[in-house]
C-alpha cells in the first residue's frame, strides 16, 4: 500500500471521495471495488453501534435521517479508539449543532440521558456503604459528611421533560409526555443502569454533593432555592440507589 494514513483514513469514512490510487487487493491488482465494500462496512458497523447507544433517538428521528445523520457525525467525529462502546460521545452536542433540528429542542438533551446511560453501564464497578454507617454519624459529623459517589452515577439536567420521552420511546406502555423540566439521576446497583426522574431540590443536592460539598451546606442551598425539599428523601434515594461509596467527615 503506497498510501498515507490521512488520505486512507479520509477516503474510508467519506463515500464521496474516490478509492485512493495506490491500493491493491490481495493479488497486487487496484483494490477498487473491495475497497468500497470495506468502506460500506465499516459505515454500518458505525452506525449501527450508534444505533444501539442513542435508540430513543434512532426512534424519534427515524430510520432514514438517523442513518443520514450518522453518516454526517462519521465525518466529523470519527471514532478516536477502537472501543466502540465510546463512539458517539459527541453525539448530543452534535445534534444542538444541527441547524435542521433546532424546531425539536429536547433532542440533545434526551441524546445526553442516553449517553449517560451507556457510560454508568461501563463504569467500573464500586462497593456501596453501610446504610448504619451514615445512620450512626453524630450530627456534628453528619454536617461535614462529604460523599464519594460510585462511578455509574450520573446526573442529567434538563429544561424539557427528557425522562418522560426516553421512556416513552422505549418501554411498552408509558404514558405520552405532558411536558416540563426534568431532572434524572442513573445509577447502576446490579447489571443494568437505573433511571429515575428526581425533584429539582434532590438534583440540587446531589449536584452538591458530587462537586464535594459538605451535606450542610448541599442541604442549605437546596432548602432556600426549593422549599419542598426533602434532606431525608434525598439521602434515602442516594442509600437505596447504592450510590455512596466513601463517607468523608470533618474528623477525617
């Protein structure tokens, strides 16, 4: 093969660009067609591992513009590691940037949830505390509690009810959104990946939490900005998801 990398690389994700001259198949004749079938291939293949990350959105644009689209993202973002279960990270900042698609403004964001579903599946895995052991803080202690979260948690934050229409799409029997803001947490205590739709206060929280916050001051701000907030919810949610692994105090 008397081809560069880059000219090789542009060719094979780009159907519009002609067989680079200087290939040859086994027999030391012009790879041609067998260059095309490999470039088919490696689109499909890529599409599909698109598909199978993002199907609620597969499912609300529709086969034939999911396809022209993932044809589109292949240019621009080829896979930067032969991992496939990290292609399509750029996926939903990709679709904001599709001018086409600005009238279905919650489809970024729904490709977001869909994302963070896929990476809490692939992260490692992480051993829960004891629920006694944040039962069993002194208040003084429990105030300058930090939490370490395990690394399936994800938080997803959104102005469009993004849970009400990942579900759906998906599952058999869900009601038809009715609209509003949405915050969902993922989490994944067994196998499989969690998705639960929280209240703004415990989003808030968590948030706070996750950026290393102590639980005073994650569940002052959260009281003041929402009044309806829960601290013992919250922590139960967090206990029964499985998600706190570590336990920081001001002692430690």
């Amino acid at each position: 093969m008397n081809v560069s990398q880059t000219t090789f690389h542009t060719a094979l994700l780009d159907p519009s660009q002609a067989v680079p001259g200087g290939l040859s198949d086994g027999l030391g004749q012009p790879a041609g067609s067998r260059f095309s079938v490999y470039r088919n291939n490696v689109a499909v293949s890529l599409t599909e591992a698109l598909e199978l990350s993002f199907p609620a959105i597969a499912k609300l644009l529709g086969e034939q513009n999911f396809k022209g689209l993932s044809g589109i993202f292949l240019r621009q973002h080829p896979p930067e590691t032969p991992i496939m279960m990290q292609y399509g990270a750029a996926f939903p900042d990709f679709l904001a940037g599709i001018e086409q698609l600005s009238h279905i403004g919650y489809l970024p964001d729904v490709a977001r949830l869909e994302q963070a579903v896929r990476v809490s599946y692939h992260s490692a895995d992480a051993t829960p505390i004891d629920p006694e052991d944040l039962q069993a803080l002194a208040p003084d202690a429990l105030a300058s509690a930090r939490f370490d979260l395990a690394p399936s948690v994800r938080l997803v934050r959104s102005s469009w009810p993004i849970h009400q229409i990942w579900a759906y799409n998906l599952e058999d029997g869900a009601p038809k959104p009715t609209g509003g803001a949405q915050d969902v947490l993922i989490h994944r205590p067994e196998f499989d990946p969690e998705v639960i739709p929280i209240s703004p206060g415990t989003a808030d929280f968590i948030a706070a939490m996750m950026r290393g916050e102590m639980l005073a001051d994650a569940n002052e701000s959260a009281q003041a900005a929402h009044d309806t907030f829960d601290l013992s919810q919250a922590l139960g949610l967090l206990l029964s998801a499985q998600a706190i692994t570590h336990i920081t105090t001001g002692d430690d």
